[in-house]
C-alpha cells in the first residue's frame, strides 16, 4: 500500500472512530435525560406516596380516635341496655300483677254485668205492673243515684244522726247560738211542717224531734212542759222547747216556730203563742237544757 493510501485509510478509521464516539456519547446523553426524567417522575411519585402516607396516618388517628369514642359509647349504650333490660323485667313483672288484677276485675265486671242483666229483667218484669210501682221504681232509682252522688254527704249526715240519737252533748262541746241564729235556723227546720196527730205525733213529739236536730248543731235544747190553765180556764198541758241563747233564755213553740219570753214559774202566768195567757199551775223540765246565764 502506497503511503498516500495509508494515509487515506487512516483518515477513513479516523472519521470512523468519531463518528462512533459522537454517536456513543449522543446516545449517553439521551439515557441520562431518560433517566433523569425518570427519577424525577419517581421523585414526584415518593413525594406524593410520602403525603398519601402522612394523609393516611392522619385518617388513621382520627379514625383510632373516633374507635375509641364509640367503643366508650358502645360501653354506655350497653350498660343503658342493661339498666333497661332490669327496668323491662320489672316492668313485665309489674304488667303479669296488672294483668291479673285486669282478669280479676273483668271477673267481676262479668259478675256485675249478670247481675245488671238480672236486674234489667226484673225492671222490665216491673214495667208490666201498674203505672204506681213504675213511678215508684223511677223515684227509687233517682233516690238511689242522688245517694250515691252524695254519699260522702250522707256519711256526714248519718255521723250526726248517729251523734244525736245515740252520743249525749257534752258540756264543752256546746255552742250557744244568738236569737237572730236560732230565728234563721228555725226556718229551714222543717219540723213544724209535720201534721199533729192524735196520738200518734202530739206536742210531746214535736218538742222531743226539735230538741233532736238542734243537738245536730251543738246546741242544748231542752224539752218543758207547762201544766195549767188558758185564760177562759180551758185545762192546759203541753209541751215545748227551752234554749239558752247569747241574749237569755227563750222558748220555742215547735208547731210554729215562734219564740218566746218567760219567766214561767208556778202559781203566775205567762203568753203562749196560739194559745194566750196561760195559768201555770206545774212546770215541768223534761228534757235538761243549759241553765240561764246569771
């Protein structure tokens, strides 16, 4: 080989070897701008995993924290069923005694309710009896309703019934009315309102019944009795009430309602009302009464 074309020939390798150097470091270049890229995509990747992971840490307390809130309030809850479980058994206990008492009251609704039937049928018999018995029966029935109503009323009533019939007035329960009190009682005392029979219901009976109902008011009524003598000397024997009141003593003629003044003593005379001036030839305390104030 001449000179000339060696010289050629290692220009030619020469050129080569450029080029395959500048090819190779072309390529260099382009692997390291990939693979920059790639970790700078992988670096934004660790950054966003990072904050993913800060993100779920966070949740993770949070959601730590609200599992220990509900299971403080499951524990609640559950200690609030257990207190109502306690309260239902109760209640159920409670309902099973109600519930007995219901059947037992519906027992004896029943029993009523035979007997209402029983006493509805013999109403009905009872309509078929004369039209007396039928208005006998309504003005029972109503008595019996107005008695029910009142029965406390009537328990009252009875109590002092009972007091005047069978309990004596005691001095220190005794109250001393004024004349304008006895006047207006005697008024709604419905005693002189009775018809005199004889001898069934006379002066006697009068005096004794009015003596009654004012005990019903505390008051010491007594029962006298006058034997003697009417102006025209007519035989005179009667009986009446005496009372003490705030003013002195004073009398009643229980026939009428009127009051009246003494003295009455034996051997003088005295006015009656209905009757005149009476001759009192004895006087006669029948039923004690609370002596004159002094």
């Amino acid at each position: 080989m001449s000179a000339e074309n060696f010289k050629t020939a290692v220009i030619i390798a020469l050129l080569i070897v450029t080029v395959s150097i500048g090819c190779h470091d072309v390529f260099v270049q382009f692997e390291n701008v990939k693979f920059k890229a790639n970790y700078e995509s992988a670096t934004r990747l660790v950054q966003r995993l990072e904050s993913q992971n800060m993100e779920l840490q966070k949740n993770y307390s949070r959601l730590l924290l609200s599992h220990e809130l509900l299971l403080e309030e499951f524990r609640m809850l559950n200690q609030s069923y257990v207190t109502l479980s306690q309260n239902y058994t109760a209640l159920t206990e409670h309902y099973q005694k109600v519930l007995a008492e219901y059947v037992r009251l519906t027992l004896d609704y029943a029993s009523l309710n035979l007997t209402y039937q029983k006493l509805l049928q013999n109403y009905t018999d009872l309509e078929g009896q004369t039209f007396e018995l039928r208005s006998e029966y309504e003005n029972l029935s109503s008595a019996y309703q107005r008695l029910l109503a009142n029965y406390s009323e009537v328990k009252n009533e009875f109590e002092r019934l009972y007091f005047a019939v069978y309990k004596p007035l005691l001095s220190n329960e005794t109250e001393t009315p004024s004349i304008d009190e006895l006047k207006d009682w005697l008024e709604k005392d419905e005693t002189d309102k009775i018809r005199y029979t004889y001898p069934d219901f006379v002066c006697g009976d009068f005096a004794v019944m009015l003596s009654m109902h004012a005990k019903l008011n505390h008051w010491d009524m007594g029962v006298v009795a006058v034997l003697g003598t009417t102006a025209d000397g007519r035989e005179f024997d009667h009986a009446f009430n005496a009372i003490r009141c705030k003013e002195g003593l004073v009398y009643v003629e229980p026939q009428n309602d009127e009051i009246f003044y003494g003295p009455i003593l034996e051997g003088t005379s005295y006015y009656h009302p209905g009757f005149g001036q009476i001759n009192v030839n004895l006087f006669i305390i029948v039923v004690l009464y609370q002596p004159p104030l002094e």
